[in-house]
C-alpha cells in the first residue's frame, strides 16, 4: 500500500504537476504566470520523496517522462510552432529534479566510469568554451526560438544520459507499457493528421494540409522518433507473442508510412536487417519475426494501392536522388535543398575549425555567408536554422573536435552495447533503435521533442550492458 501511494506521488510530482505549471506559461527564468501553488507542491513533494529515501523512484519516473511525456506534449489550440518551447521547458524542468538528486543523494552512490563518459565530458567541455566564444553567446546558451539547442539544452541532454546510465535502477513492465502507450498515442495522431483528421489544430490543415506532424510538430521529427520506439515494440512481440505489441507495432509502422519521410524509411531497412541478422543467426522466434514482417508488407501494399504507388515511386527516388548526389549533377533541387544546404555548410566549417561558430547558430553564419546564393535560389530570404544533418551541424556550430569526440562516443558505446548483447538480449532493440537513429541523422536534425529519447535509450543501453538478463528480468519485472 504505501509502494503505491509513493507511485502515485511520483506520478503527480514529475509528471502531472510539471504539465499544470506549463499549462500556467512557464518559462525558463520566465515564471511570473504561473501559479505559485502549483511551484511550491511540486517543490514540498519532491523534497518528501527525496527524504522517505524514494531516489530510485524517482530517477525512474525521470526518465519515463523523458522518454514518454516530452514527445507527447502538446496543448488544444497550441502554435504547432511553439511545440519545441513547451518540451524543452518540460526537459528543464526534469533536469531541475536531476540537479537536486545529484547534490543532495546521488553523490553518494558508487558509480562507474567508462572512457566513453570522459569522453563525452570532453565534448561537453568543447561545447561550453565554444558557446563563450560564440558569434552570438545568448543563442548559444538559450539556442534559436523554436529550436532551443543551446548550451542548457545539450546539457540537460547529457545530465539524461547519466541519470539513465549510472543511477536507472528499476525496469518495471507499467513503465515500460508507459512508454508505449505514449508511442502508440503519437502514432495514431499522425494517420489521423494523414486523413486529415485533426481535433487539436484545425486551422493548421489549411496550411499544411494533411501533412502528418503528430505531436512532434514535424514529419522528419516524427520519422526520428518512430525510428528509435518501433524497433522496441518489434522486439517486444517477437519475445512475448502478446498482440497488443504488434498491434502497436502497426499503427507505428502505417505512422511511419503516413509522414512520408524518407530518412525515416532508410533507417526502418537498417534496423530490419540489423535485427534480422540477431533473430536468424540466434534461431530466435523466427516465426514471431516473419508474422511481423508479413504485417507490414500487407500493410505497406495496401496504403501503397490506395495512395496510387506513392510509396513506391518515392521509395525509387531514394536511389535516383542518391545517383543525382554522388554525380553532382543539379544538385540545387535535391530533397528541397539539403544538398544546398550541405554543399555550403561543409565551407563554413574551416572559418571555424576548432570551436565552430557556436550551439544553435547555424542560421546565423549560413544567412551571413550565403543571403545571395538564397535569394537566387528562391527569390527570398529563407531562413535555414539548420544544417539538415545532425553531423554536420555539429561540425558548423561546435568544430571538428567535438565532432570527433561526439563520433568517439557513440561508436565506444556501440561497441560496448554489441558486446553485452551476447549476455543480455534486451539490448537488441536498443542497439537497433540507436543504430537506425545514427543512420537518418544523416538526413535529419536533433530536434528537443526527440532527442531526449535517444540520450535515455544510449544511458539505458549502457546501464543493461553491465548486466545479464536474468538479472534485469528476476522478480517479474520485465515480461519476458
């Protein structure tokens, strides 16, 4: 009974309170709206949980809202615009509870480091010194309106990926149907947003018409997103058979199909292979994998056949746009100028080799450099706040050093995650998800609706690493 009643307090204090504080127009040192009730609640049950010793509860519950609630935010008649401003407040807000646990509780709990967290630390440190030296320090601190990737921001990114790696220790199956029910939510938001069904944003379908940006406020984004969650629902039916999973599974998979991005489906053929690889070379429910596989090709023939071979002539253009790009031939209209945006990009990188031009100022140094190139290729001044490849941006913004050290990390942790696998198969998915992600950031952007998962699932993939199964799954607490 009193386990339950600390849930529910968890609940209400990260979850449940943090949203009315929102609802109220809370800002980052912008707070003078919101009611001060719901601020001093969130404060006197936060420091209760802390000292009936409920830590673990609530890094638990961090990390679900992390995971579950920041792609899910969204609020009746929002700007789809301002999405990004309500999660990153939300992601504020947690990592204003992590800064709490690590000064007064989790500094006392033994921890190991691995060289890929210096390394990341590192890379943390080239972040700050370029933000100080930064061609505009404000943006790089706060980040761009509607991005909001700055300093803060990676930071708070960072505090998830060790919050998830050193100190996750519950991995209970509410948690977890959590999760995917918020997946599946987002999922079915979109093919409603496809079929022009939209209860929250109306006056939007004018003018995007029945584009599918779910609640993540972009169809790249929402293609990001699917690529990390689907893998684990795959996995998820594939260990347990349970239908629910691979009902879940094709509402994601259809999602996925309705946003129409390319990257999205790219990284769905990486993940596929990757996985059929495991399950074919281990001999594991291979029947489980064919009946998924099966779903999804009826799937993808039906949406396919009443979209007039959309699909498939947009699947074709994926090799022909490739084609195009490795003979550089008409590159300006490729994918709606990312080989526009990658060409010149890649030529701001030497006037900034070391420390780039600063967080989330892409827009900035591209605009200065090349406002005639834009207004010959468009007729007017178009913003691009981004580079359109996470790597690249990082390249522009931050320098070739903290590239190299970003790449460092992820392929020391891939390594590690491969090498756990063959102890603890619950990595698969995750190695899986991580994967396919790394791949369509080729493609795409970090953006603050999604990138929070990917550091929780690199923090959780770590943690698992360092443990079998069997002990991830003793006490009933994960289904196997």
């Amino acid at each position: 009974m009193k386990r339950s009643f600390q849930n529910l307090l968890c609940f209400i204090d990260i979850i449940i309170l943090p949203l009315l504080i929102l609802k109220s127009g809370f800002s980052l040192f912008t707070y003078s709206n919101v009611s001060i009730i719901f601020i001093l609640i969130f404060i006197a049950l936060l420091i209760y949980l802390i000292k009936n010793n409920e830590v673990n509860l609530i890094v638990s519950y961090v990390v679900i809202s992390a995971i579950g609630i920041i792609p899910l935010i969204q609020f009746h008649g929002a700007d789809i615009y301002t999405y990004s401003e309500m999660k990153v407040n939300y992601l504020y807000m947690l990592s204003i509870i992590i800064g709490i646990l690590l000064v007064t509780r989790l500094k006392h709990v033994k921890y190991k480091m691995f060289i890929f967290d210096y390394i990341l630390c590192l890379y943390w440190l080239l972040t700050l010194i370029s933000t100080f030296l930064s061609v505009d320090v404000n943006i790089s601190i706060f980040g761009t309106a509607g991005r909001y990737e700055g300093l803060v921001t990676i930071s708070c990114y960072i505090l998830l990926y060790f919050l998830a790696s050193k100190f996750l220790t519950s991995y209970t199956t509410l948690n977890f149907k959590f999760i995917i029910i918020s997946a599946t939510i987002i999922g079915i938001y979109a093919i409603m947003q496809y079929y022009g069904i939209d209860p929250f944003h109306q006056i939007y379908k004018y003018l995007l018409g029945n584009e599918a940006y779910s609640t993540i406020g972009n169809r790249d984004f929402v293609g990001s997103y699917i690529t990390l969650l689907l893998p684990i629902l795959i996995y998820t039916f594939i260990s347990t058979k349970k239908y629910i999973y691979i009902l879940s599974s094709g509402i994601l998979f259809t999602s996925m199909l309705c946003i129409n991005a390319r990257s999205a489906w790219v990284a769905f053929i990486v993940y596929i292979f990757i996985l059929s690889i495991f399950i074919f070379m281990k001999k594991y429910k291979r029947r489980n994998f064919i009946l998924l596989i099966a779903l999804f090709t009826i799937i993808f023939i039906v949406f396919n056949f009443r979209q007039n071979n959309m699909l498939s002539s947009r699947i074709v253009s994926i090799n022909s746009d490739a084609k195009t790009l490795v003979q550089n031939k008409s590159p300006e209209s490729i994918d709606n100028g990312r080989y526009f945006i990658w060409e010149r990009a890649i030529k701001i990188i030497p006037k900034f080799p070391l420390l780039g031009s600063g967080p989330d100022t892409f827009s900035i140094v591209f605009r200065k450099t090349y406002t005639s190139d834009i207004l010959n290729t468009s007729g007017i001044v178009v913003v691009f706040d981004k580079a359109h490849n996470e790597y690249l941006q990082i390249a522009v913004t931050e320098g070739i050093p903290a590239l190299l050290l970003y790449l460092v990390f992820l392929t020391l942790v891939a390594i590690k995650v491969f090498k756990g696998i063959k102890y603890n198969k619950l990595l698969i998915p995750l190695f899986c998800s991580i994967g396919g992600y790394l791949v369509q950031a080729f493609f795409n952007i970090s953006v603050v609706a999604v990138a929070p998962v990917l550091w929780c699932f690199i923090g959780i993939a770590v943690n698992l690493a360092d443990k079998t199964e069997g002990e991830i799954l003793s006490g009933g607490k994960l289904e196997r």
